[in-house]
C-alpha cells in the first residue's frame, strides 16, 4: 500500500514530472538507434524511481541497522529540500537552454 502511495506521489510531483517529460521528449527525438532509446528510457525512469525504492531496500537487506542513517538522511533533506529542489531544476534549465541554443 505504502508503496503505491509512494509511486503516486512521485508521479505527482512537479520536478520529477518536468524531468521525465523532458528527458522522454529528449528521448525520442534522437536519432538514436532504438536499443540507445530503450536504454536511455530505463536510466531516465530508474532515476526517478530510485529514491522510492531505495530506503524499503536498504531496510529489507539491512533491517534495523539502517534506521540512523535514514534518520539523518530524512533530517538533511527536510532542511535542505528547497536547495535541493532548486539544483536539480537549474541543471535541467541549464540543459534544456543549452540544447535550444544549439538548435538540437
């Protein structure tokens, strides 16, 4: 359940939206063999999925163990969100106006 919730909640959310739109437009307009296409699909939604699946699995292989460093993992990013946010949208603007320029 939490899972989905989770995936919704991803799949909600602004900045990964804009980054897989535009990674998928980037995608498909290459001129890429398709197998590069495929692959570069792949990376693009593992890298949004990653942050969904990554504590679950940390905590399935290492159970208790890893619940201090969730802990302060969840305390940085709660401090830090909107830098975080911001980062990763500037890169993709940055990208995204670098390709424009250039014509591609």
């Amino acid at each position: 359940m939490f899972l989905g919730l989770g995936a919704a909640a991803m799949a909600l959310n602004a900045s990964t939206l804009v980054i897989v739109l535009a990674g998928s437009h980037h995608i498909t307009m290459s001129g890429a063999p398709l197998d590069a296409k495929v692959l570069a699909a792949f990376l693009l939604l593992a890298g949004a999925v990653l942050p969904l699946v990554i504590p679950p699995l940390l905590v399935t292989v290492s159970g208790t163990r890893v619940d201090a460093f969730l802990h302060r993992l969840n305390t940085f990013t709660t401090a830090h969100q909107r830098a975080i946010n911001a980062t990763v949208l500037a890169a993709l603007a940055v990208l995204l106006a670098w390709k424009a320029l250039r014509g591609s």
